[in-house]
C-alpha cells in the first residue's frame, strides 16, 4: 500500500522529478519484456510482464483452464452467444495441440464478434434513439434509423476498420472523401438534443455534451470539467475546453435523405427544410464557422476572450494545434489518432482488455487523468499500446490477449491466490465476471432455439415477436427500457465508461416470472422432454457441459416427484449462478 501511495505521489508530479509531465501524458514506450522466469516460463509478451509481476508479489498462479470452461468463456467473450452441442462435441474430440487458437481465429472471424463488441461500444457512444424529452407525439427529434451507425458499428468491427479510421470517420467521414462511411457519423449525429435548443446556453450544453463524449471515450479524459474553470486536477484549462466547443459549435446535426431517396419538396416544389426523419439519417455536417469566446464561469452572457478553435495544450507537443479547416472536425480526428497522441492507443486497448478479461488495466477506464486510477500493469499497458498503434487493428490485439496464458487460467482461486491477492488485481486466474443482460439473453434464446440472427431496425426489448439478439433492441433516452435497467444497462444521455454489477432481488423476480424466461423455459422443456436425453441437452445447452452423475439423479428425482416439471427443471438451470456468471 505504501508503495503505491508513493508511485502516485510520484507519478502526480509532486516529488523529486516535478518537471516531468503526468503518467499518462508521456507517450507509450515499448518496453523491454521481462526475463522469463523459472517458476512461470513462458514465450508470450503478455505473460512475461504479468507473470514478472506475480513473482514479485510470490504469488503462484493457477493451472490451465479445462477445455469445457475454456470453449464457453471463448465464445461467450468474443461472440456473446454460447457454443452449440455441436461445438462443444467436436471441440472436446480434437486433439490438435492449436485447436485453442483455431477456434479464437474462427470465433474472430464470425459475424457475432461484430455485434458482440458492439455491445459494448454503443453505451461508450451514448448511443439512443429518442430524446430525453418529447412533447405531445412530436417525433421530429427522434431517430428511427439509428440503426444504421449501429449496423455501421458492427461491419467495422467485423471487417477490422484500422482504429484510427474507425476514429476519424465517427468525426468527420464527410470531410474524408468516405461517403460509404456516412452513417459513422451517428456518433455525433444520435446525440442529445435538449429542450428549446436555438437559445444559447442550450446549445452551449449540447456542446459540452459532444467534449464530454468525444475526450472521454477517445483520450479517456474529463475535458468537459474545464467548461467553467480551469481543469482543477488535470492539466487542461477553460480556453482548452472552448476551443475544442468551438468545433461543435461550428457543426450542424442533419437529417440527411437516405440513400436513394430524394428530399422532400413542398406544394411549389422547393426542398423542405428539415426531412422527416422517418426517411433519414442522422449525422452531422459543417455549419457556420465560429470560434468561441470563454463563458466565464459557465455563464454564457459573460464573455471573456475569443479562442481558436483547436486541440489540448497539453497534448499539443511544441505549440497549442489550432484548427482552421472549416469547422475542425478533420483536424480533431487527425490529432486524435496522430502518432504522438500519448492517450487514443492506451484508452481503447485498455477497453479491450476489460472485454477480454472482464477488469480493465486501468480500473477507470474513461479518466486517465490524476483523479482517474493507476494501471496496475503499466508497462504491459505501454507495450499493447506500441503494438496496437503499429497494427491498428483490433482483431489483432484481442488474438494476442487471447493467446496469453493468463486468459486460459482456471477462474477459481487457490489458497494462496485468496489470501494474499482476493480481488486479482494480479491477474493469477481469470476473473470471473457476470455475464451481461446481452450475453445472458442472447443465451437463453439460443439455448431455445429461437435466436433470430437479423439485424435491422430496433424493435422493443419486452415486444414479444422480438427474437433478435438483444444488440438490436431499441435504446430509450427518454424511458430507458425497466428490463435493461434493472439489469446494469448504462444511462443512454451520457457517455458510460463502464457497467454496473448489481445482483439485486428484482433480477431474481424476473427470472422467475417474467413471460419471456417462462416462455423461453417452457419451449425449451419441451425439446428436452421429446430428446432421448433431455437432462443433457439443458445442461449442454444452458451451462455448455454436460450433468455430472449427482446432478443428472437429482434433475431425474425432481423430474419424478410430478407429472410435466420439464419447464421448471429449464427455470431452475436458467436461474442458476453457473448461467448468470462466466468463468
């Protein structure tokens, strides 16, 4: 604790080498690897930099995972949906020493990854369809084809967009000669629109509404607390924040036709203002140029000095980068994932990490800033960092984490592992994580047999025709879906840098009386009553593995004590802890 205390102290800035700027504004640097040591040999980068920090601590780590535990955790982790009986039969049989990385190959390169990470990055987008207000049955500021940057999410993910196009087209794909790449700019485009948005402290809100997203899901930093004063922890000032405003003030959220689809005219034949947009999509486009004055304290009636649109002085390397092309969204993109960014690459593979091992390396994924926690691996962190930029491919840098030893660890804790390091901050077994709403649903349907594997438009959560991965649900601002929020769906008005993980009693309830779950279980029960064995099939299906002797005799006493508990046997397994965590 101590030592740690002082690698804080120090890495603020506060001791001996004051000059030197804060951790996570020196750009990444590729370290030499560890020595691999006797205890824990290995050949891989990543475990040579976290096994020389387990030895340090004289922790020893846990064995290889069992193939079972390994095929669930794999295709769960990488496409949110569990393997097949099919899957687990043939996976189980190969004794091809590489079969492990045939099938991450395999599941990297299904259309399920896409929609998978996804998932995850909608919420870091705020993505959302309505807004938080709406008056009467006006639905003109809402968005019914918001579909199409999500649908655009998961083509990027599933064709491995370079990082820094997926970046740049997000921002600004209308000034990067990409019009197949339009619907990227939902990102901007799907934002909030608040109430009474011509007058000028609204629009200074919606500004600081697209910082605030942009910084802190890019740069991982909390720019938009500079909007009234300066930073008052990180090294960012109030001209920061409005010169990097005055970018959004220069930008117009548009309903643009859709492809194929001319604008609509009025009754003398001129092009409507404004397209309904039921036949749109929603991105933005430049608008006025304008630079910002400061709005001391916030107040946007008081005006300080004009500022130049641009980009973080602190990230700037021998003078502040000032914009001068249009509104700026071209040069925000280009700095952002420029080479000497020391922020962009260490943000999203941090983000990656927490995907693939279920806790980030930096437990605050969205501030690195001094308020924001220490990575607890930093020169793992640097080294992934170097690798991504030099590859800019996602698929890339899962595979790597992937093939680590560390990702293949037994999830159980041995007693000196729960002893001396409880949380796994250490990472000497795989952490062992409850699955999301998307995951656990997207199972249970599967399991059923009733996935529908179309995308497309939204459909409501609770509408009982919706048999699509959840991925694909509608995403309220205005009323976020009771089902989504009771378990952890992240707030859609704001950017959400991570889940919550609540067990709470009203997720129980719905388990056990939901029409959805009865339904699934019921149909479910169903097939496993017709199978020549029914209790292999629940639990291959539901827990990807088959009943051990002393679970099949209690399913079979339980099945006996009453004429048809085929569906209460379901309910039980979907219930169970086995389900709703992964391992």
């Amino acid at each position: 604790m101590v030592f740690r205390c002082m690698l804080l102290l120090s890495w603020l800035g506060v001791l001996a080498n004051a000059e030197e700027p804060f951790w996570a504004f020196q750009a990444p640097q590729r370290p030499s690897a560890p020595e691999s040591g006797k205890s824990m040999p290995s050949s891989h980068r990543t475990d040579l930099f976290l096994n020389a920090a387990l030895e340090a601590k004289q922790l020893a780590p846990q064995s290889e995972s069992t193939d079972q535990a390994y095929l669930r955790r794999l295709h769960l982790v990488l496409t949110g949906l569990p393997p097949s009986a099919e899957d687990q039969a043939d996976f189980l049989a190969d004794d091809d020493p590489n079969k492990r990385q045939r099938l991450a190959d395999r599941l990297l390169a299904s259309y399920g990854f896409g929609e998978r990470l996804t998932s995850f990055w909608l919420p870091i987008a705020r993505y959302a369809e309505d807004q938080a207000h709406e008056v009467g049955n006006n639905k003109s500021l809402t968005y019914p084809n918001a579909h199409r940057y999500r649908q655009w999410v998961i083509d990027a993910f599933n064709h491995d967009l370079p990082y820094d196009h997926f970046v740049r087209y997000q921002l600004a794909a209308d000034l990067l000669e990409a019009n197949a790449h339009r619907d990227a700019l939902g990102f901007l485009g799907l934002g909030p629109k608040y109430y009474n948005r011509g007058q000028l402290e609204v629009k200074a809100d919606e500004w600081e509404d697209r910082v605030d997203t942009v910084t802190r899901s890019f740069l991982g930093l909390t720019v938009a607390c500079a909007r009234c004063h300066d930073h008052k922890y990180d090294p960012i000032s109030k001209e920061d924040y409005h010169a990097m405003a005055g970018v959004f003030a220069s930008t117009e959220m548009l309903n643009e036709p859709l492809p194929g689809r001319e604008p609509e005219k009025d009754k003398d034949g001129k092009t409507k203002k404004g397209a309904a947009p039921a036949h749109t999509r929603h991105i933005v486009k430049e608008g006025k140029v304008q630079d910002l004055n400061v709005f001391i304290r916030g107040d946007v009636n008081r005006k300080g000095d004009k500022v130049q649109r641009g980009f973080l002085t602190a990230l700037s390397k021998e003078k502040p980068i000032t914009f001068k092309e249009g509104s700026g969204r071209k040069e925000l993109a280009d700095a952002l994932v420029h080479p000497t960014n020391p922020l962009t690459d260490r943000v999203m593979v941090n983000r990656l990490w927490q995907e693939v091992f279920g806790r980030p390396l930096v437990s605050t994924p969205s501030n690195f800033g001094a308020l924001g926690e220490l990575p607890t691996h930093p020169e793992l962190l640097d080294d992934l960092a170097v690798e991504f930029a030099q590859h800019r491919s996602i698929k890339h840098t899962v595979r790597a984490m992937l093939e680590s030893a560390a990702f293949q660890r037994e999830a159980t804790a041995g007693p000196n592992l729960s002893e001396h390091d409880p949380a796994n901050e250490w990472l000497g077994r795989m952490n062992r994580r409850k699955l999301s709403f998307e995951m656990w649903r997207d199972t249970l349907l599967s399991a059923s047999g009733s996935l529908d594997p179309r995308g497309g438009q939204s459909l409501e959560i609770e509408d009982e025709n919706n048999q699509r991965r959840t991925v694909y649900a509608r995403i309220s601002r205005l009323d976020l879906n009771d089902v989504l929020e009771q378990f952890d769906y992240p707030d859609p008005n704001i950017h959400a840098s991570h889940r919550g993980d609540t067990t709470t009693t009203t997720q129980k309830l719905y388990l056990l009386n939901h029409p959805f779950v009865i339904a699934q279980a019921t149909l479910l029960g169903q097939q496993a009553k017709d199978a020549d064995d029914g209790i292999a099939l629940l639990y291959q299906r539901l827990l990807s593995r088959l009943p051990e002797a002393r679970e099949r005799h209690r399913a079979r006493t339980f099945l006996d004590s009453s004429e048809d508990r085929w569906a209460a046997l379901t309910q039980v397994l979907i219930c169970s802890n086995e389900m709703l965590f992964l391992d």
